[in-house]
C-alpha cells in the first residue's frame, strides 16, 4: 500500500483533530517509554521493561479511535501509546512498573501484564493469542445483554501470536459469531528473535484474512496518516456490523524485546529500509507539511509530556510495594475455597 | 417417577437459564442437537438466544467465557469430554485461575466436564480431571457423586463468584438414579458421610463413592463396619470430616479414578498424616487407578479403574495391618 498523505486522504476537521490526538499520545508514549528504559538500566523497575518504539502509530491509531467506557481495548506488550489514546492513567503504567501497591495490579502482576478489565481494558497474560477469545466473549456477553450496538472491541497482537493456536480459535470464533472484533497484527519482522520467514510461510498476514471470512486491511505501520485512515476503516467497518476485522501493520520494531535484548540479530540493512523508519518522524513531517501543527506546538507537547511522565514516575517512586506479611493470599472471591 | 443424575444436570441448567437472565450456554453440539449426552435437550428452543453452538475450540470457549464472566454474564461451558479441557488448559489455569488475584475481578464461570469412563471409552473419552486442576490456585472443583449433588452443586457453582471445574461422571449419567431431587442443598464445599463405621474409614468421591458403598457392603457380612465419606468437592476439601472420621476409625484409605501419581488421595493421605497422625491405627493406604492410559477393551477398563472387589481387598489389607 503506498504511503498516505494528508492531502488525498484527510479533509475535515476532525481528521486534523484525530491525528493531533494521535501524534500527541505517540509524543507521551515515546517520552514515557524512555524514562522506563532510564529506569531499567538504572535497576530501579521490578521485572522487565518491553517497549513499543516504533509502534507508536499503529497502537495509538487503534487506541484513539475506540472511546473508553464504550468499548474493549485489549493491549499487549507494545501498546503503551495504545493505553494512553485509550486513556489509560500514566500512573497505571509508573506504578505496574515500580511496584507500588497502589497500581491496579498491587504488585500481584507487573509491567505490561495490566488492565482495568471492568472499564473495558483487559490486563494481558503472557501467553499469545488468548486474548482474542476473551474479547469475543466480552463483545457476546454485551450482545445478550442487547448493549452491543456501535461498540468495537480492539485487540493488539504481533505477528508471533498469529503462530498460535489461540489464535485460531479465537479468530474463527469470532468471526462465526460476526462479532465487531478488531485484530490489529503488528509485524514487527521479529518475534523475540525469530524473523518473520521462521513464523509463517505466507506472503503477508492479511492473506489469511480471506480464509476466517474476515474483511483484510493492510498498512504500513511507520505512516502515520496510512494508519490512521487503515484503522479508521477497519473500526468503522466493524461499528456499522461488518464483523471482524483482521488489519496487519507493518514495520521494524526499534528496539529489543525487553530492555535486557539489544537486537542484535537485526540486519543492518533493515534498519536502513522503510521499515526501520520511525513513525515519530514520519508522522512529525507529515503534519508540519499540512500544517497541522507547528513547531512550536510539537514542542509545547514534547514538554508537557516530559512533565507528566516526571509527576506520574515520582508518585509511583514514593509509594512502597507490596507488603508480604500483610497479604492475603486469596486466590477466589468466595472466602473458604482454598482449603 | 424417578431422576437420573444427567436428568439433574438438565434440570439445574433449565432452572438457572429460567431463574438468571445472565445465565448462557456454550459449548459443541449443544444447541438444536441437545449436546452428546443429552445434558442440554430442549434448551435452545425455550432460551435461542442463550444456548449457543461453539465451534470445536476448547481453548477460546473457555477464553470467551471468561471475557463474558468480566462483563457480568454467568457462563457455563459444556467440554463434550472432559479430556479435551487439556486443549483448553491454559485458558482454565491461566486465565481463569488467575484473574481475580492478579486483578480482583472474579470470573464466575462453570465449566461442565464429563469425565471418567465407561466400558469401551478408551484413552480420550474416559479420563478425570480433577487432580489436575485442583493443583492450581482459583479454581473450585466440584465431583458430585449423588443425583441430589449434581443438581445442587451445579446450580451453587454457577452461583457461586468464581470459576468451577463441574466434574460429572459419564458412568452414572443413566445408570444412577433417584426418587426425587433432595429439597435441601447441602453447602458447596462440605464432605458427607456416606455410610458411618468404626473399623476403617474410605475417603472419596464422584462414582468412586458408590464402589466404595458395595465393598461396604461386602465386608459388613463379616461384621466390619466402614465408613465412607464422600468429599463432594475436591477443592476445597472438608478436611474437619475427614479427619472427624479418621477420629472414629483410625484407619484410612483414600480411594480415587484418576491416576496415582499424586493427586486428590495423596492429598488425603498427606493431610491425615500431617494433621491426625496421632488418631491413625495403621499407615494410611492409597487405592487409584492404574499408572497407564485408559485402555479401550471393556475387560482391561474394568481391571484398570479401582472395582468393589480390588477395594474389598485394599480395606482387607488395611483391617490386617
């Protein structure tokens, strides 16, 4: 698909909007992820740190156009610009991160494994794929309930979890019950560390879209404008009773799996390709040459982000962790289930 | 006008599709068909909207029930065979089970498995399951054994916040049956004493309780007199009654279906030992069934499962030490 411009594809007002507040949570999301990185290499995060560089557009595009206490947004390791759009509190993330009892996860769970699954925000296990089922049936349950119309329910994945079974079922479920379910496929090139060719024999992962019975949508993930309008389509088409949605984006992951991972299994030439552009930049030129924003607004963003991050990472940084002596251990909601 | 105990499971899942609008149905085969065993006949017709075909996917019926459960809906998933839960496994122990600790948001889901075998069942159709998932934290495992039982305890775990693993065995499905439905319900989560003794105590469950009742039987003509406990839900485990009749008896054994690598009656044993030591006449005994998948051929079924006979001769044994 060729790179999208502003002027064939955006016109109204609210698309400048749209993109504004797109670009604004990327300009958060990047500022944030960095200082988490700081953090890590500093040893001051309990557990790992998985970042979403470069993926910015794809999870931010998805997570702006679903509206929180509407609809489901399923994130996964690299969505923290995602959770932002979707407007996940910066504290979620500081606190999951550093271990402050006061996150929604308490300490129980930590970094990306996160969510406020009653506001529509799944909180993710590590095993790949499950969580397309689990939206399905979130997206049922609203049905029954006759509360179903307008609503989408988004799910982010890389291209790894389309290897799973999970998957799979989850997909064809969904696509049997005709629910407005979203996949968005980011294909990064690299699961971990195994390139695309080791994962799946396909040309590209929207082929399959055909076999599910699903509408395919394709874009590239390091163009801003493309993946706004990609996703807008593929959201819409799901609001209005297409059924599911299967969009695969693709790009260069611009950094390892976790902080720990240098990627150096990455050739040189891909990282020189348009892939390996950062769609930071893409998206930066593309709204300064339509004059969406200027610099001095861009620059404007850039410090109240860095604001945020620094007040939200200094709240978690105060509050203490968990307290071992004082937890209770309880596994069920019903009390007397765990003897 | 008499019960059976798959008459009491269609019965508790009619009751609570009529009682709890947020009550639904998933599961293969189950819809206009009525589900392999018949456990949902007639259903979709009184509730289409709320007994629903799912295709042949263990894992995503499971992780679409959970989802449903987070969004107030009261799923109960039919497994066509307990066996293939294995497919869905994950979803069970690491979704389900983990959910409300991770997040504190309960996930009431019920998930029907027919399990234990039947003559010529062979190795996928005929396996328990209950040890398995009640080594993991989060899940309830309920293995009725009476047809009052797999009425009540059906509808409790369907009521109940968090997500149950609903053991029902396949070989009393027809064969067992009952007057009536007990009027009372006894609470989810406490033993009951099948048959009282003073020379030995059997603690089991699920169809393992009625064997466990004729090897009673068999030894009453000699005057002994066991006791049999029925522990009714695996997880969590009445240990107050067991060991209350490990009191009385002084002698234990455990008895179970599944295999005999740990597992439920070496969790008995290990809870008697640790805390009734002192009230045991003899080493506690184990009896399960054989350390091999289960065969297909009805004569090698037979001699792999416990019998009334191979428990007769455990209890004897016991009674000698």
């Amino acid at each position: 698909m060729s790179e999208g411009t502003v002027t064939e594809s955006v016109h109204t007002q609210l698309d400048r909007e749209l993109l504004r507040q797109v670009y604004r949570s990327m300009i958060l999301s990047r500022t944030l992820e960095s200082k988490l990185s700081s953090l890590y290499k500093a040893g001051k995060v309990v557990g790992g740190v998985y970042l979403g560089l470069g993926q910015e557009a794809v999870s931010a595009s998805l997570g702006t156009l679903l509206k929180r206490g509407h609809d489901i947004f399923s994130p996964l390791i690299r969505d923290q610009a995602g959770r932002i759009a979707f407007e996940e509190d910066l504290l979620d993330a500081t606190r999951t991160h550093l271990g402050s009892v006061k996150g929604p996860m308490r300490g129980r769970d930590g970094n990306v494994h996160r969510g406020r699954p009653r506001e529509g925000m799944p909180a993710m296990i590590s095993h790949l794929g499950t969580g397309l089922s689990f939206v399905a049936g979130m997206l049922l349950a609203r049905r029954l309930r006759g509360q179903l119309a307008g609503v989408v329910g988004g799910i982010s994945i890389g291209d790894g979890a389309t290897s799973t079974g999970s998957f799979h079922e989850g997909l064809n479920m969904a696509a049997v019950e005709k629910l407005p379910l979203v996949v968005v496929v980011t294909d990064n090139q690299f699961a971990y560390s195994t390139p695309r060719e080791r994962q799946f024999a396909c040309k590209s992962l929207v082929d399959r879209a055909i076999g599910y019975g699903v509408t395919g949508h394709e874009i590239d993930g390091t163009d801003l404008v493309g993946c706004v309008k990609g996703m807008a389509e593929a959201v819409g088409n799901a609001r209005k009773g297409g059924g599911a949605q299967l969009v695969v984006a693709r790009l260069l992951r611009l950094c390892g799996h976790g902080e720990h991972d240098d990627a150096s299994y990455v050739p040189a030439e891909l990282r020189e390709s348009s892939l390996g552009r950062d769609c930071l930049e893409v998206g930066k030129e593309q709204l300064l040459s339509a004059g969406m924003v200027t610099t001095a607004e861009l620059e404007q963003w850039q410090l109240e982000a860095a604001e945020k991050v620094q007040t939200a990472v200094a709240i978690a940084q105060k509050e203490s962790g968990p307290d071992p002596y004082q937890a209770d251990w309880r596994s069920t909601s019903t009390p007397g289930m765990q003897a | 006008m008499s019960v059976t105990y798959i008459d009491a499971i269609h019965r508790a899942q009619q009751d609570l599709l009529r009682e709890d609008e947020t009550v639904f149905l998933y599961g293969q085969d189950i819809g206009a068909f009525g589900g392999a065993f018949k456990a949902t006949k007639g259903l979709k017709v009184e509730h289409p909207e709320r007994v629903l075909d799912a295709p042949i996917s263990e894992d995503a019926m499971v992780g679409l029930a959970v989802g449903a459960a987070i969004e107030g809906m009261k799923p109960i998933i039919e497994m066509q065979f307990a066996d293939f839960s294995s497919v869905a496994f994950n979803q069970l122990v690491n979704q389900a089970g983990t959910h409300f600790y991770r997040t504190g948001i309960p996930v009431p889901i019920t998930v029907r498995m027919p399990c234990g075998g039947t003559p010529g069942s062979g190795p996928f159709h005929s396996q328990m399951v209950e040890s398995l998932y009640g080594h993991y934290p989060g899940l309830v495992v309920a293995t009725p054994a009476t047809v009052s039982d797999a009425y009540h305890l059906l509808k409790q775990s369907v009521m109940l916040a968090d997500p149950v693993i609903f053991c029902e065995h396949k070989f009393l499905y027809r064969w067992l049956k009952s007057a009536a439905i007990d009027e009372e319900a006894l609470p989810l989560g406490k033993a009951r004493i099948v048959r009282s003794g003073k020379h030995a105590t059997v603690v089991t469950y699920s169809a393992m309780v009625h064997e466990a009742v004729r090897a009673a039987d068999e030894l009453s003509k000699e005057g002994w007199e066991i006791e049999v406990v029925d522990l009714r839900t695996i997880k969590p485990m009445d240990t107050d009654c067991i060991i209350g009749s490990v009191a009385r008896t002084g002698r234990l054994l455990a008895l179970g279906e599944s295999f005999p690598w740990g597992g439920v009656t070496a969790e008995v044993v290990s809870r008697v030992v640790a805390e009734g030591f002192h009230l045991l006449d003899a080493p506690p005994l184990r009896l399960n069934a054989k350390d091999s998948p289960i065969p297909y051929h009805p004569d090698l079924w037979a001699a792999h499962r416990p019998t009334p006979e191979s428990i007769t001769q455990k209890l004897r044994e016991l009674l000698s030490l």
